[in-house]
C-alpha cells in the first residue's frame, strides 16, 4: 500500500510539471518540454513561421507569432488547440504582453510599425511607425512605456503607452535583435547582432551609460552575434545569446565585464528559464535542438531534439 501512494503521489506532481514551450519556425509547430523529465511531450501544429511566444500572467492562454500567417494565434494550452487568431498586421515576428495582461504589442517587420492589440476586444488599438525592419519588443515594469528596436534603422523607439506616441528614439548597435529591461524599470538592455555588442540606456533621459562587447578565444568576431537574452530575477547577471558563435556569454550587470562563456547548440537565439532559475533553456537554431544550462555551474546538462530551427522559448507554471 506504501508504495502504492508513493506511487500515486509521484504521479500526480509529474501531471502538473512545469513546461517550456518552443516554437519551432521551420516546422510550424511547438515543442513542449517537460520541466522535470526534460523531454518533449507534446508536439502542437500551428500557423506558418512561429517565433514570438508568451502566455497570458495566469498561464492559461498563449500567443504566439504566426509570421508567414499574418497572425497571433491565441491557443489553449491544456489541449493544444487553437482558439482564435487575432489581428495583427502582417509579418508579426515578436511581441510583448502588458501588465494589464489585455494590451499585446505587436512588432511588424514588414510594416515598420507596432501594432497594439486588445486581447479581450479582439481589436486593433493603434498603429505606430517605427523604423525599418521591427523586432525586438520590451515592456516597462510599470507598463508606463514599451521599446520597439528596428534593426535597419539600428533604433530603440520609446513608445508612450498612453498616448501610443514615440517619445524618443536612441541609436543602438548594428541590427538590434531583443531588448528587457531591468526589474527596477532604471535600464534598459538592448542586443546589437551584426554590431556585437549590448547597449544600456538610463531609462530617465535615455542616455546611454553601458556596452557589454564580446570576444571568444577560437572564434570570429562576425560569428559573434547577441540575439535574445535573460536577466536574472536579481538583475545581477544577463545570459546572452552569440547566435552562430553557438555560446552563452554570462554578464556581470554590475561590473558590465564578460564572466563565463558556455558552448551549446549551433545559433543559439532565445532562451526561458525553469521557476525558481536554476535551469535556463536555450533554442538553437540549425541544430534544431534545446540545450538545458545549470545556471548556478554555468554549464549544460542535456540537449533536446526539437523540430526544425527552434526560435522562441516561454516558461508555463503549473499549479
């Protein structure tokens, strides 16, 4: 009988694992990962060029960037199915979720603009020009601004989300890919992939006041390419993301100075971490795979087979 309930308790904390959900560009499909087994174990079909992936605050809807669909599909995650696309312009490559958690942010590519969605109304909100070739999407703490970069036009736009207005625009590096900014809402990060390196802007006038650069032993500087990255909880460390150099560099936020850099999987782009940060999952590209990191060792610990060219990675808790 002892083992019996041992058994059934077992059971019963594997079924409510937290996941990290991948999408999967190539493929158009989604990779969900089991957080304590770290495998896959379900594999969803979706629109066309999925990239941009996040759930709602409670975990109960997701959005994901349909690119080649002209979409953000909104899915159940408990079964899988798509619900219902919402207008998004066309070619929508990443997104950023308010913290009202009704206002989606939207940055269209092929547009040069960002497109705000009411996630309840199904409704376009506003419609902002940015400059050339949108991507990289960040929302303030206090959800007071958002940050779209434009990589052909090497900006970081300052949008007022009351006014739906662009308040500032600041020059970053060559081909802005991500930006985040600190817990605090005092900075903000932004990832050059073609200039090498990471800007950091105060974000009470704006000016810069950081650069983080590259260098790794063995490697090219054009091979190094910051794309995504995470900041810790804490904002003391950033994981970033050098795409074909295919590492993670480990930043000191403070000092700005490179600490570690750890091998993983061939052009590594995006990345999530597990709960409580101790794992961070990171989507690499042409190997079609997802490296899992031990934060605290700085090392990775398993790769997992995905489909073709993962791009996005979202963190589902589960309660």
């Amino acid at each position: 009988m002892k083992s019996l309930i041992i058994g059934m308790c077992f059971m019963a904390s594997a079924s409510i694992a937290d996941e990290i959900w991948v999408s999967n560009e190539k493929d158009n499909t989604i990779s969900v990962i089991d957080v304590e087994t770290l495998e896959v174990t379900r594999t969803l079909e979706v629109g066309e060029r999925p990239r941009g992936i996040t759930f709602s605050q409670d975990y109960s809807t997701l959005y994901l960037c349909a690119s080649d669909s002209d979409a953000v599909q909104v899915i159940d995650p408990e079964s899988g199915k798509i619900l219902h696309d919402l207008p998004s312009g066309e070619d929508p490559e990443q997104f950023i979720l308010h913290p009202d958690n009704r206002r989606l942010y939207i940055a269209n590519e092929d547009d040069a603009i960002t497109t705000v969605v009411d996630t309840e109304t199904r409704r376009v909100i506003a419609q902002i020009d940015v400059g050339v070739e949108p991507e990289g999407m960040a929302v303030s703490p206090d959800g007071s601004m958002v940050i779209t970069t434009s990589e052909t036009t090497n900006m970081a736009h300052w949008i007022d989300t009351e006014t739906h207005e662009i308040f500032a625009n600041s020059l970053v590096g060559q081909r802005p890919r991500h930006a985040e900014f600190t817990s605090d809402g005092k900075t903000l990060w932004v990832s050059g992939e073609i200039g090498g390196d990471i800007v950091l802007f105060n974000v009470e006038d704006q000016t810069q006041i950081g650069q983080v650069t590259f260098e790794i032993k063995g490697i090219h500087p054009d091979m190094i390419q910051p794309v995504g990255f995470k900041l810790t909880p804490d904002d003391q460390y950033a994981f970033v993301a050098l795409g074909p150099s295919n590492h993670l560099a480990v930043v000191n936020a403070t000092t700005l100075e490179v600490e570690d850099y750890i091998l993983v999987g061939r052009r590594v782009w995006h990345m999530a971490f597990n709960r409580d940060k101790r794992l961070l999952f990171t989507t690499n590209g042409i190997s079609g795979d997802v490296t899992v990191v031990d934060v605290e060792k700085r090392k990775a610990i398993k790769t997992i087979k995905v489909g073709r060219y993962p791009w996005g990675a979202a963190l589902r808790i589960k309660d």
